[in-house]
C-alpha cells in the first residue's frame, strides 16, 4: 500500500513528455470526410435476456443518445429510484474491488434516497462502505480488495482478498457479486495477477456449485487519463494486457461481465480513471440487467 514517486523527469527528458505535443496528441483525421454506414447483419435479431454466461462479444456495444446498446443481450434503463429498488428488492449486494468500482456504491447510494449508507467511520476513499434498505431488505456493501492497493493508510482486515470473500459468502438466488480487479496491478509483472485471478476463479466455481442461483458480475478494466506524471509508469496498453487475462480466465463459467473498456472508449466524453456519472449510470443498467432481466 503505497503512492509513486513523483518528478523523475530530469533535464531534458521532460521534452519527451509534453502534453499535446508528444503526449496525448489528437491524430486528426485525413482523407475522406464521410463514413458510409451499412446495414447490420444483426438488424431484427433478438438478443435475448442478459444473463451470466453469454459470451462477451466484441464490440460489446455502442452508444445511442448516450445510452449504452449492448450486442450481447437486452438491457435494461433503470432511469428512476423506483425501478432499481424493485430490482434489489430482498437482495444482498456485495461489491468488492477498486475504486472504479466503488463508484458503482456511490452511485447506487446517491441516486436511490431510500438505500442509506450507513457510517461506519470509514474514508470515503478506503472503505469498507455499507448501504441499507430496511423496508425493501435491501443491503449493499463494499470492500477494497487486498493489497497490491495505492489509497490512504487501512487496516489490513479491511482490505481482504476477493477469493477469501466469495468463500465466506453462502449465495442464492438473492445474493448478487460484482468485482473488478486490474488497476493496481498496472505496475506489477502479469505473473502475480494471473495467480490472484486464478484463486478468485476457484472461488467462483466453488461458490455456484454450492449456490448456483449466485449472480456473478464482473466489470472489466476501463481507459484513463494520462497526464505526463501517470504515462511514466501507466498506459492504457498495460491495463488492456491486464484486461485481456482477466476475460480468458473468467471465460466458460457463469459469470457476466460489464464491458467497461469499450463503454469508456466509445464515449465522446474525455478518458478518465473514474468516468463521469453518465457512463457510470450506463454501467450500472448494464450490471442490474443481469440481477434483474427482461
């Protein structure tokens, strides 16, 4: 648990590192200026219900009006409280990962009034976080997975690793599991990532061959900001490394994923590590889509 450590430019080096001259410069188009768009093969098809264990396809979606059209099933728009509350209903959410998917928790907080986050003296950063909704029994929670994690000084109980949190976890068809794990891994060989990846993977079939009425959803690495600091020691290549093991090792089993990658990059808004509330907003319909389909 630790930060980076910063000014390692010296001299001239920072000439190589210019923003919008060398760094995060736009390529403007050249050539033709039209796009001839052509009919899709897949126009009239039905998509069928979003549930876990459809492959992810790719392109996963697009964006209509700035809502998210996924190829792979039929979301739904959870646009007011009401709707995603019926969803929840008698539902226990627990949410483990990093904080691009801890906006996921604030989201569902900030929007729903009646799920109230409870304060458990804990930094909004660092977590744990719980939410209740008594009368509808509805409880959500949220944990920071286990070290390798740069945020502020936690207690070692409180950053528990994934797969240690799936075992303790009974599941059933009212117990819903979103996680995500990549960003803090961005500066560590692929070996240790792969290893944890493989651990939370045993826990997963363990957890649906005792419980195979569990939700499982899985959020995918998203693009980022890379300003001169960042691109020394992150790119969005090394996360899209990370990105393609976590798909192959969750392939095959029955697990749905929110492609968060192509949701952030489809999007005119600019990258960022934590995407604005609208791709959030499109993430998290994706998400409850497979909680409660069509």
């Amino acid at each position: 648990m630790a930060g980076y450590e910063q000014n390692l430019l010296v001299g001239e080096e920072s000439r190589y590192f210019q923003s919008g001259v060398n760094v995060k410069k736009r390529i403007l188009p050249s050539g033709l200026n039209y796009v001839t768009v052509k009919p899709s093969p897949h126009t009239g098809k039905d998509l069928g219900d979003c549930v876990p264990g459809k492959p992810l396809l790719s392109p996963s979606g697009f964006y209509y009006q700035d809502q998210w059209m996924s190829t792979s099933c039929n979301t739904r728009r959870f646009d007011t409280p009401a709707s995603i509350t019926d969803c929840l209903r008698g539902k226990n959410v627990h949410i483990h990962g990093d904080s691009t998917i801890r906006q996921w928790f604030e989201y569902l907080t900030q929007f729903v009034s009646g799920l109230r986050k409870f304060d458990l003296g804990n930094s909004k950063n660092t977590g744990p976080h719980l939410a209740l909704d008594i009368d509808n029994k509805i409880k959500v929670e949220y944990y920071a997975h286990g070290p390798p994690i740069r945020i502020f000084p936690i207690s070692n109980q409180d950053l528990p690793f994934i797969a240690n949190k799936l075992d303790d976890i009974k599941g059933g068809k009212n117990t819903v599991i979103a996680f995500t794990i990549w960003c803090h891994f961005n500066t560590f060989p692929v070996e240790p990532y792969i290893r944890r990846l493989q651990n939370v993977r045993k826990s997963i079939l363990r957890l649906l061959g005792r419980s195979p009425d569990t939700v499982v959803v899985i959020k995918t690495a998203n693009v980022q900001a890379l300003p001169r600091e960042v691109s020394l020691y992150n790119s969005d290549w090394y996360s899209y490394q990370l990105d393609l093991v976590m798909r192959k090792m969750f392939e095959g089993i029955k697990v749905a994923f929110v492609d968060a990658w192509e949701m952030t990059l489809a999007h005119y808004l600019p990258h960022e590590l934590h995407p604005r509330r609208i791709i959030i907003k499109n993430e998290v319909d994706v998400f409850l889509s497979y909680v409660c389909p069509l």
